[in-house]
C-alpha cells in the first residue's frame, strides 16, 4: 500500500494541509477510492454575451443557458513591464448553465446582455448531435453561484427574490 502526502515541512506542509479537507484516505488500493474525494470548481469573472433564454431538455427540469465572455491582456515587445510595447487581449466565450430553480429563475429576469458578472460553478464535458446529425462535443460551466456586478432597476424584488434562493444573507 502505497500512501501520500507524508511531508511535514516547508511549501509541502503547507501542500498538505491545504489539502487536508478534500483528502479522506490517502492509500491507493481501489477498494479505498471509495471514499476520495476530488475537486470540480471554476469562478469566471466576465462580462453577459447575449440575454439568457430558458430551455427545457429532453423534458427534463428548465435551464437557464448564456454566453459569458472573460479577457486576458498582456503587453508584448521590448518593454513588458513599462508603458511601451503593443498590448495583445484574448476574448474566451463560455457557456453557462443554470439548473438550481431560484437562481435560474433570478438569472432569466435580471441578467442581461453587457452585465459584468462573477460566477461560481463546475465544468461538464457532454455530447449533443446537431441538426445535420453529427455527434459534438460540448463544454458548459454548471452556474452554482453568482456575484451580480451592476446595478438593476427593481433591486427590492431582486433582493426578495434572491432571499428566496439563499443567495443574501
């Protein structure tokens, strides 16, 4: 039986105790990956693509489903670290998913097209055919939680609705 995570000093200690709570036995054996845990988690900061539309798949429970974009900037050339150089962005799209009914429900009446959001969730990996019939891959960011960054009319009934969904206080 082979074990891991036995350091006790150094960056490794802290590895360790980081991973402490995610970590419940810590042998190889299959018989013991029973009881392992792992990590799925993705928090996306960005701005809404389009209006979110509800769907309901294969007559299963609605989803709330929009495009969310995040950037990256960089400065390339002679002088990264100074004012001069050319600036290169990267614009990532990604496509959440919202199933939990509150919150899907606040996303659908509140969130709009251009508004900054913050979004917790995990990552599901999926196949779906196409209208021509071909199988594709899909990648969707599963919404689990989010930071409204902007402000919206209606804040009272957002705030009541959101209690409703224990996403205040």
């Amino acid at each position: 039986m082979s074990h891991k995570w036995r350091c006790t000093f150094g960056p490794c200690f802290f590895l360790s105790s980081f991973l402490t709570p995610f970590v419940r036995h810590e042998s190889d054996t299959v018989g013991s990956l029973v009881l392992e845990r792992s990590m799925n988690r993705v928090q996306l900061l960005g701005r809404v693509g389009q209006d979110p539309i509800m769907r309901q798949v294969d007559g299963k429970n609605p989803v709330t489903i929009f495009s969310l974009a995040t950037n990256e900037m960089w400065r390339t050339g002679e002088s990264e670290t100074t004012q001069g150089g050319d600036i290169s962005q990267k614009t990532t799209w990604h496509r959440i998913s919202v199933f939990r009914p509150g919150l899907r429900d606040v996303t659908y009446q509140y969130v709009k097209r251009g508004a900054r959001l913050y979004v917790e969730g995990k990552i599901d990996y999926g196949e779906y055919t196409d209208k021509n019939n071909v199988r594709r891959q899909a990648t969707t960011i599963i919404a689990g939680n989010f930071l409204f960054l902007f402000k919206t009319r209606g804040f009272t009934n957002l705030k009541n609705l959101c209690e409703r969904c224990f996403l205040w206080g």
